[in-house]
C-alpha cells in the first residue's frame, strides 16, 4: 500500500487570504467532502435537498438561523443540518472561519427568507 497521497492541509494557511466570503474543498473523504468557508456578511437562505451538512466554528464562531430559532456555534462547536432544512449563516463577528462537510457535489437551493 502507498503513501504517496497523504497530504497535510494546514487550515489557517487556507483561510488566510479570505477577506470576503470564500468556500471552497479542501479534503474528500469517501463520498464526501470537507469546504472550509470564511464569510464577513450572511450568506442567503438555502438548503440543500440531498445532504445533510455538518458545521465545525473554527475562529469567530458562526450563527446558524433556521425558520423557527437560530443556533449560536462558537469556535470548537459542531452541528449538522438535515437535508432539505432552510437555514443561513453568518459570523458571529466581523469574521468566521468553520468546517463544512457534505456529499461531494451536494447542490444549493436558493430560498426566500421565512415569513416572520
């Protein structure tokens, strides 16, 4: 057996640069995949019909609203969303880094904001 495709990300190297929203993968696993996303501005309302997503806060913690209540995830926090739940996110501060991890390729559906 080879070796030869362990690689070491080093994840505060990836979120360095981000001044503005940035998502991208950086690890696959099986099926899956892991995004780190930095983000300054709440992303919209969406939700994905055919994964479940799982949040990990790394730096500056991250606010999860759904319909019915919003979830504060500090740093070292994790959560997962089903599949199909409306939800946004947004730093807790002027910054966030997390962890996504979802089934490779999984698609967005735009949503429109709850009625309140």
């Amino acid at each position: 057996m080879s070796n030869a495709n362990l690689n070491v990300i080093n994840l505060s190297s990836e979120s360095a640069l981000a001044t503005g929203y940035d998502n991208h993968p950086v690890a696959q696993i099986n099926d899956h995949e892991v995004r780190i996303s930095t983000m300054v501005d709440a992303y919209h309302w969406h939700c994905h019909p055919h994964s479940d997503e799982c949040f990990l806060a790394l730096e500056g913690g991250l606010f999860i609203d759904f319909d019915d209540r919003t979830v504060a995830l500090p740093p070292g926090s994790l959560i997962t969303v089903p599949r199909g739940v409306r939800h946004r996110t947004r730093p807790m501060g002027g910054r966030s880094v997390n962890l996504t991890f979802e089934l490779a390729g999984a698609k967005s559906e735009m949503l429109n904001p709850p009625s309140v």
